[in-house]
C-alpha cells in the first residue's frame, strides 16, 4: 500500500448560544516516503537556521508549532533569510514549502522552541 499524507482539522465551539463543530481535510499532493516529527531549539538567538526536516529533501507538507517564544518562517529560503510567516507561541501553521524552511525569533533577544511535523520524499 503506497503512503499518504493528509491534514485532518477538527474543532468545536462551545458556550455561546449552541455547540458548533467544524472539520477541515486535505489531501496532500503525492506519495510521501519520509516523515519526521521533532523538536528544535534555535541555536542562537536572532540567527535564522534551517528547520530540520530529517532525511526528508523535498517536503509535501510542513506543520510547524511554535513551543515558546514566536517564530518567522520563511519557507523559501535561498541567501537571505525573508519571513513569510510569523507564528506566536502557542499556535502553528501548516504550509507546503516552496524551497528550503529556515526561522528565526521573532524577537531579537529570546530563542525560539518550536516542533516539527513533516511529510515528503
């Protein structure tokens, strides 16, 4: 059986009025062979770095979580480190990269704790 990769969201709302419950799927484009879920501290702080994606070189799918502190992403990365995305601590973002995924704090004294959720070949 060939692998696959899908984003299964399900939430609810509670408390105000009635209970609304909401779900959101997507497949991912392709047959991933490789999957890692990590954690990464960054080194140091206000240096961007690449996200470790494992032995994973072209990523389908890349969840990211940003554990404390928040975090920009930029999922294009080529010499010049661009923030396309900025997670704040506590929350994630789900994405398709483009090229390679590097972050960086988002604020220039704190290093950032993040996990890694990804899926490709």
């Amino acid at each position: 059986m060939a692998a696959t990769c899908e984003l299964r969201l399900v939430g609810t709302i509670t408390g105000i009025e009635s209970e609304s419950v909401f779900h959101f799927l997507c497949d991912i484009d392709g047959t991933p062979t490789k999957r890692i879920d990590t954690i990464q501290v960054q080194a140091t702080a206000d240096t961007a770095e690449a996200v470790d994606l494992g032995n994973i070189t072209t990523p389908m799918m890349v969840l990211i979580y940003a554990v404390e502190n928040d975090v920009q992403i930029d999922v294009s990365y080529d010499t010049t480190f661009h923030a396309e995305l900025t997670i704040a601590e506590g929350e994630y973002a789900v994405f398709n990269p483009s090229g390679t995924v590097y972050m960086k704090n988002a604020t220039a004294t704190e290093t950032t704790t993040i996990e890694v959720i990804a899926c490709g070949t």
